[in-house]
C-alpha cells in the first residue's frame, strides 16, 4: 500500500521519470509553522554532491500544493510535490530486455504484468524517497515540542568503520566501477516514554515497517540488534539505575516490550551496495533467451548509504511521529 | 494496534494471567478444512519440553469459537481462544517496586498510567503468541495450494552456530542461572513471483513488522542482512540465470524492490537471551527510591530462541498469506 | 472486515449457534473503571422482554476475558465474550433448501461458496449485535467526560408516530403472523465541537458506517435528513446565535461540513420489518427449482426496532469514541 | 481521514483557492487503458452550466502525474491533479467574522484553532470533489468487466418528483435569491453477487460512508429506505423468484445482510440545498459579538443536487471496486 500510519498518515506516489513525485500527508495539526524553506536542509543532505553520490544535480523545489495557509499547517492534508525536471527520454526497452541484476526490473514486470513504467526504475526508483524526506521534515516538526533530537551517522562502509577512512573506501570501489554497501545509525535522545501500541505495533514493528520501505534496506536491528544472539541475559540486560527509568547500558536501544523507555532509542540498518554498477555483469537476456553480458550505463551512486541515511532519519521521525500522536490520544 | 493485515486480518487479544487469550482472524477464504487438532503440531513446537524451554506445561488447548463450521472455515471470522489454566494467584507488586532490567514491566506501567495487568507480564507475556502460533496454522492453510514450504532453524545460539553443540551452550547458562541469545532462521521454498505492495508494504516490510511484534526480537534481515554493509555491488549482486528469474546467488533473500522474486525467501531474526535470569541483578527500587538487588523467581526459558522459532515462522506465514491474498486481488 | 475505527478500533466476531460471540476492543485508555455489571443495563434494553420483542431469553452473561484488572482498564485490548447457551441443534438445511425471502441465507451461501455457518442466520445474524452493546457500553465511559448524553426513542413504527399507539400497532401484525418496521431516533447532548475529520471520516461518514452495519438497517439521515429535498435554502439553514455556535434551528443535526458543531446531535435510521415472518411467503426452492410456500418456524421479534435501539444508540457511541480521541491526537 | 478504502484505496487533498486539487488512487490493477480524455464526460457532468448549476466555469483539465505510462495503468499508485486557476485573491475575513449559516465556516475555524484555510471553503470546498469524480472514473474500469451499469437520476427537486418541472423549480429559488434541496438516486444494474463484507464493512456501510463525506449530504437510503419503517414484513420481503436470486420487487435494493444479491443496486441520497444563498441571513458577528445580516457575495449554485449527481455516482463506483476487488482476493 502506497500509504502508511493511523494517525499521522504519509502517502506517496509517483515515478522517476513521471511528471512528478509526492507526498500527502494527514493528521498534521493544525497551526504548525512551516514553509517551503524549511525543506531544503533535509533535501539537500538526500541530493548531496558529496563524493560518492550521484552528479544528477535536480532543484528538488518542494511545492506545498495543500495543508499550508498564511506560513502555518492547516490541519487538512499536507501535500508537497517535486516535478521530474531532469528526467530523460532514453530508451529502456533493454531493461525489460535484460533485466539488472538485484534490482526490481524484473519483479516489477511480472508484478504488474509488463504494464509498470520501466523509465529509471518507475516507481520503485529512490527519487520516490523524496517523499519520504518531505514528510520527515513535517514529522520533526509534529514531535518538536517533545524535543526529539535525531543523530544520525554512517557506521560502516564496506566493512570498515572508520568514518576517516570512508571517502578511500568509496574511491576505490568507484575507480572499479563497482558499488559498496554500508550500515547507517540512527539515534534519537530526548525521548518520550511509552510509544509504540501492543500487541502488532510496537515501536521496532512501526520503524521497521518504514525502514524496510526505503529501497537498498536489507536489515534493522534496534540497540545491540544482532550481537544479543551471543550474549548471556547476564550482560545483556540493562540495569535500571534511577526513578526516570535511565538505564546503566542500552542494549535495548530504547525500547522494551514494544515501548519506548526514555533512554536513547538506536536502530542501526543495513544499505546494500548499489545494484546498478558500471562494470559488466551476466544476467538473462529474456530476449535471446540466455545468459549474456550486462552494461549499465547512466550516472548512479557509488554508495547509496550516504544519500539514504536523511531518508532513514525521515523514517524514524515519521514512525514517531505516528506513534506520539497515537499516545497522546489514549491521554 | 492489536491487528495486522489489509485483507488477512488477525487481531489478538489476551493477558498472561486473565481469562483467556485469543486471536481472531477476518478474512479466511470460505471452505478451508481446519480442525482444532490441525493446531496440535505447531502448538507443540511453542510449548516444547525440550531441554532449554519453561517446564510450564500447559494443555493449551485450542478452541476455535467462530468460523469453522463441519470442518471447513466459513468465510466469517475465525476464532481461536485458549484458557489460562495454569496461571498463579501470585503476588506481583514486586515487579511494580522493582522493575525487571530490559523487561516491559516499567514501560507497562508508565503507559498505562499504573493501570495494566502486571500477572506474568501482563498483556506483554510471550503467552500472548498463542494467537500468532494459531494465526500462523490458519495462514499457512490460506496459502497452501501456492504450495510454500517452510524450514526454521535455530541458526546460532550465543556465538555458536553449531546445531550439535547447541544444548551444551544452553546448559552452561542454565547451570549460572543465566539465558541466552539465538538467531531464527526462516526460508520459504516454492515462493510466488509478486508478493509486496509497493511503497510501504514491502514484503520486507510486512514481515519485518510482524517478527518485531514478537516478544524478544531486536533484529530482522533478509538474505545477506547486514553482510551487504560489507560487500561491492559486484559480488552481492545475484544474477538471473534463467527465464523463471532463478538467481545463481540469493543475497537479496528472494526480495527485489520489496517484491518477492521467487528464490528462496530468507529471513534471519535475533531474538535476546530471556531477560528474566535467576541469578541476582540490580534495578531501581521505587519504594526504596534506591538501586537494590532483584531475585527473579519462578521458571523461565534459559533460551527463548528454541521456542520462538515456530512464533517466527508463524509471523512470516501470516504476513506471505495477507500478502498473497492481497496480490491476488489484483489480478 | 470485522474491525471498524482507527483508535478505539472494534473487532466483532461469532456465529448465533457457534461456541460464543463476542468483541475485542483496542484503544481504550487505561484507568477506567469497569466491570461486568456495567454492561447489564444496555444488554436488558437489548434483551429486553418487551411485548413484541423475542421470547428467546437468554442469560447474555458478559464474561471480560482481558483488558481489565482489579476493576479498571488495563490499556491492553478489551474483550468481552457472550457463551451461547440457548442454540438449538434442529436441522437448517431447509434455509439452504428455501431461502428466507429478504434474508441473508442466499448470499450467505453464495458469498462462501455454500462453507457458510447457516444455523440460526450464522454470522448474519442479530445475535452478533450483543458484541456492538458491550463495545458501546465502554465507548460511552470512553466519552464520559466529555459528558456526551444519549437519548434514544422509536420515533415511529409501521407508519405510526404516537409512542402510545406503538403497542396496538405492534400487536395487529403479530396476530397477522406478520412484523413492522420503525424508525430509530438518537439524539445526543452535550456534543463536544470539531468531531470528525475530513474528507471522508466526516461525523456523518463514520457514524453511518456504523450503523449501516447493523442488520435491518436500510437508511440514515441527519438533522432534518431527506425532508432538506424539499426545502429552500432559506428556510433549511440554521442560523448562527451566539459565541458557542448554537444555533436556532437545529437541521444540519449538529454537523456542518462532516463537523460537530456543538450543537445536538440527531440520527434517524430506518429498519426494516423483521424478515422471519410466521405467515406463509412464497421462494424459490432449489431443490424442486421452482418458487414454492415456505413457512418459517420459531421464535422472531415483531418489531426489531424495539431491540435495535439500543444497538444503534451503542453505534454512535463507538463512533464518537474514535472521532473523539482521534480529535484529541491532534491537541 | 483523508483516505478511504482497502485495496482500492482512494486519497484526496487540496483547497479551494490552493495551488490544486488531487486524488490519489491504490490498488489500481495494471495494465487498465486509461488517459486524460478519459475523464472529460464523468467531469463535464460535475461541471455542468446546466441552469441551476454554479457560473463558475473552470477548464478543470486532469493531469495524471502517476500510475499511467504508455495509455495503460502501471499498477502503481496512480494520481490526478487539477490545478485551481480560476481563484480569487478576495478578502475572506469577513466569513471569519461573520460564519455563513449552515456552513463549514465556523466549526473549520474552531476545529483547527483558526489556522485552517478560509479562502473559498478551503478543504471543505465542493472543488475537493473533483478528485472523487477522477476516483470514480478510474473505479468504474477496474469494475468494467463485470459488466456494472450506472443510472443515475435526480428523483426529486424541492419536493417535487417531476422532471419536467425541475428547470422551473429551480428558476423560482434563483429569483428569490434561494436555493433548493434534491434527491439524487443511483442504481446499478448486472450487479455481482457477494459484495460486502461482514460485520462492519456491509455494501451499504461502505457505499454510505463514501456518500456522506460528500458535502451536502444528509441523507443515505437502500432500496425502500424509510419507507419500510411504515410496512409490514409480508409487504417488505423481496420473494425469490429464480435460481439466480432475482427478486419479485426489490425494496432491499439489491443487499441482503450487507451483501449485494445480483439484483438492481438503489441508492437515494439527501442532498441539501446550498447553504451559500444570496438573500440576506441573520449570523453571529464574532467581531461585534452579536447578531448581524450576512449578505453573502458571489456565485453559488441553486441546486447542488445537479452537479452533486454524478460524485454521488463516483462515491458508488469507488465503493464497488474496493468492494470487488476485497471479494476478488477470497476467491
């Protein structure tokens, strides 16, 4: 479904080669300040020129068709469009052709019975994230006054973790025309206690859900994720040390039972290489009906991790968002 | 929210020490042969007296109240409650003075305002998974002519991978009074082409948010999983080899664009060692407004994991089966 | 689907002859108070032995398997299940056979492929109204501080508006074997302003969805309802008198533009003369395949206005509770 | 909210007097022709300079943006656009200060804290409507193979029922300076049988949930509607006449317990007349805090009714294809 929350509730449409993309929002109160300005921190973090993103350079100019009168929220649905300007009129019939490896090419079409928009990847191309960035910057503004604070960094590129070392790592992928993947941390402090609904919407359920939405996201893990599968119960649980509920470790990231408990929420998540790399690959050639060689040619990021990690932020805030709204009627 | 699924809907309900705990669910297609024995085997696998799991041994016998009539569902909601009857008229204000480390008890009680149930965990018991093991059968009936074929394994268990030395692994922690952690993993054979809606309702997504929902889960990832942070483009990527979309590799775990591409589906989940641990911890004491030592009394799992492999794979049927019924929708 | 709402969300389930029926019911704020008495009053207007309503008495004994702890909400899903005491074994396969004319029997069986549940109606039948009593019953302590008060009468039965003629009207169709419809009226003071969200979960929208799901309901109107068609402009709008918005007239029924306005609010909803009639009725047999005399047996309300009362009154309660603490969401 | 439906699931957002108005439509299953032209007759009838109906003549051109590559849908989310070019940049405090009578004006204001868009309506607007009419011609393809057709009327006129003198009805109000209410009735014939979904999504709980988010309605009647509440029974039942289910009459107006049974599907609903009339009102002055005249400026239609005809026809045709498409997926 092209829409996601109960209360604070984003919809997105469009594809990469369209008219346009957006995004609809409902459930923004009302009398919230906002402009088009306000967009373009968060925007320009997702376009960034920096080495190892894409050189497709597009204004990304947010317009706020709905939802916002005189510089402030109106309470009715939010929408925010962004035209294709720079889209291409290239032939694409060689991806329905030969369809790229560890991409949608090839689902999308069996999905939607040759009938989908093949043009840079339709609707399951990352320009759809756009979107998402929009309403993260609504969804920060809606949990403001809970004084949420988001950090978010790169914790690995290609296997290392020495955020110094990241520019070499990606340099050295690109100079081979190869792509590399990379782990993006999330942190929020300032936390409020009790978010997340038992028994199906739990706060891991809500920001999962989000951030398995976000293309490339192959894994989501929430405080020590993955290395609990090691531990005794011993040195995992985290000692409550004070009436606030503060915690001596945070090996839950934030969240027990399904509930935020104040500590720093932590969800880290897994960005595969990009798929679409410069250098040869074999894939099925569905019209001579065997393997051949693959040549994808166009501009595409070396590390898609770097531009992905507002639109994960995006998706934290707006899975926030949602699950503030929804405690906050139960009070 | 206590429900899940667009069209394939269950909603669960229940306390670990009420009445009863239960799960309904909308949107079975009508003539299904089901009968309450059909629930034996997976129950089974949830209670299982193997060495590592609670000695609670209750019958849990199901009793599906609605929709099933002369051995076939009947297309109305489908019911399935289980009586408490092994729950103990305990005293559980303990667990309100001294919250349990990296367990629901404290964020329980700020949500709900020191209203909730705190009896064995009240609403955020792992009993409550009753209901998914169930939801789990009926989906996995749903979806049975697609013929999709599950194998869950426990994969590691504190650092060890090895299946054979699993049990001695569980008995040095038992032995300390201690838990520990595991990794679940779940492949789907013989999957559909087509499953996952885009934008938010990857297959990604729907399943991520249904395993988060399980008690104990801190990490879910698809194929590679967080390998890919570590990998090129060119050797995560997994090549079409023929003309049914079968890849040499399967790093993206049978998920294209958050669209099932019909290799073999995988997921892996880390599920945390048992918080409740019999040797003493310390915790904040709220009436002695001061951090004291807890003793946590009572049976628990040494390894959660054991058990909450057959819950995991319920998960991921029931998301593939509102999945399913959804793209079939459409065509 | 058997949920309605988005925060204090209703899932309904059961069939008349089934093990039992009953209702989950998510979203209740924890702390209120509640127990199984405060359900008698409206499950007696229900059930009430008034003349022209069934002689089918049963117990109706709400049992409140979760959600409640020590006499309050415990935050966690509410469920309330009524045992079916008083089915009867006989044989319905006659109403396979014969369908009742304006009756469920022959979609029931078409819409499942002949798997439904056809004792006593199955899942089509009133009985499943009891779950709809018991949800209304905690959305009226849901919106009780808010101090909304209901005032439910039949406005009119068999074309007859005089309460004091109700009886004699009622009786000369159960001498003639026959029924007659009514007209419900539910008027409730105190309204809170801004209920309701747009576009399309207006006052109007959600409250009507509602109540068109309870069985023999074929209309519902606001305010001065179809009689606007024949009205002016002029003498149809309700003039603005003071700071709080009453207004004069009251024909927009306490609703502009999908909005509560503070002033009363005012349903009338149409239900039909029971279907079960004890007089011969001509159907189709599809045995015979030709139209044959059927003759329905036992027990049927001549008047089942008398008993929807309440059921529509429990309707726009649950309504106002989830436009109520969606509206609060947002403040 | 601002979304309604399952599978075809519909969005809708705008003002009046913003940049523009849209919809937003899920579930659209690929592969359907589809192009602008397509739209030009449902929105032509919306549009209307038919006496009665608003001078306001705007060229209200769909721009697909999404969901539509090569003259077919793709199956992804599929969206329209209509700019709003005819807006006036007028001096709309006066509706602050002075609330038109029966109007959205004062419960907007007080619903949104004052920050809600006062300009020409705002999202209360009637032009919101116009992305209902792309929804329903969109719906009507995906329903096309079965074969649906829609006939829709205006019944009544200021109570009048005669078509012949609806122009001069009409005329009379508009020289008074009034506007007139009407009744519109839709009914659909080669109906599919088994459409709805019990308990609380029956096909006239979701045709009337669609039908009262659209303004000036306030009122929904099935088939005989209120007037069953003057029958007997045996004057009521629709008497089976064949193996198809095809009725004797059809005072249940093609539903039986929420589920369509193949007969006509009839619909009437209630519709206002327009609130904004040109002959003077008294209002509250929240300015002068008292009671004042209005003299509401501008063109407004005489008889909503006339162009509400085919959004009533559009509301329909949605329902029914999420209806189906919901049916569809159980079997």
């Amino acid at each position: 479904m092209n829409s996601f929350g109960s209360i604070f509730r984003v919809t997105i449409w469009g594809e990469s080669h369209g008219a346009s993309v957006g995004v609809s929002i409902d459930g923004v109160p009302a009398g919230i300040k906002l402009s088009a300005e306000d967009f373009a921190e968060d925007l320009a973090r997702r376009a960034s020129g920096r080495r190892g993103t894409t050189p497709r350079h597009e204004p990304d100019q947010p317009q706020i068709v709905s939802g916002v009168y005189e510089g402030r929220t109106t309470g009715a649905p939010l929408t925010v469009l962004f035209e294709n300007t720079n889209t291409r009129s290239g032939d694409y019939s060689n991806l329905v052709r030969q369809p790229r490896p560890s991409h949608a090419d090839l689902v999308a079409q069996r999905k939607f019975a040759g009938a989908n928009d093949p043009r840079g990847g339709g609707h399951f191309s990352g320009r759809l994230t756009l979107g998402l960035v929009a309403a993260g910057v609504v969804a920060k503004r809606v949990i403001e006054n809970s004084e949420f604070a988001f950090t978010t960094r790169i914790a690995e590129i290609g296997g290392c973790a020495d955020e110094s070392r990241f520019d070499e790592v990606i340099e050295a992928a690109m100079r081979e025309g190869d792509s590399v993947g990379g782990v993006v941390e999330c942190r929020v402090d300032n936390m409020a206690v009790g978010l997340g609904e038992p028994f199906f919407d739990s706060a891991e359920s809500t920001i999962a859900h989000l951030l398995f939405s976000v293309p490339a996201v192959k894994g989501v893990e929430f405080g020590a994720g993955f290395e609990v599968a090691k531990r005794r119960g011993s040195e995992n649980n985290d000692l409550i040390i004070n009436a606030n509920g503060a915690t001596a470790t945070n090996n839950d990231g934030g969240i027990n039972g399904g509930i935020t408990n104040g500590n720093q929420l932590v969800v880290r998540v897994a960005v595969k290489p990009t798929a679409s790399i410069s250098s040869p690959q074999m894939t099925y050639d569905f019209e001579q009906n065997q393997i051949t060689e693959l040549q994808i040619k166009g501009r595409h990021d070396a590390c898609i991790a770097l531009r992905a990690a507002v639109v994960i932020e995006s998706a934290v805030a707006i899975a926030l968002a949602d699950l503030w709204l929804r405690h906050r009627s139960r009070h």
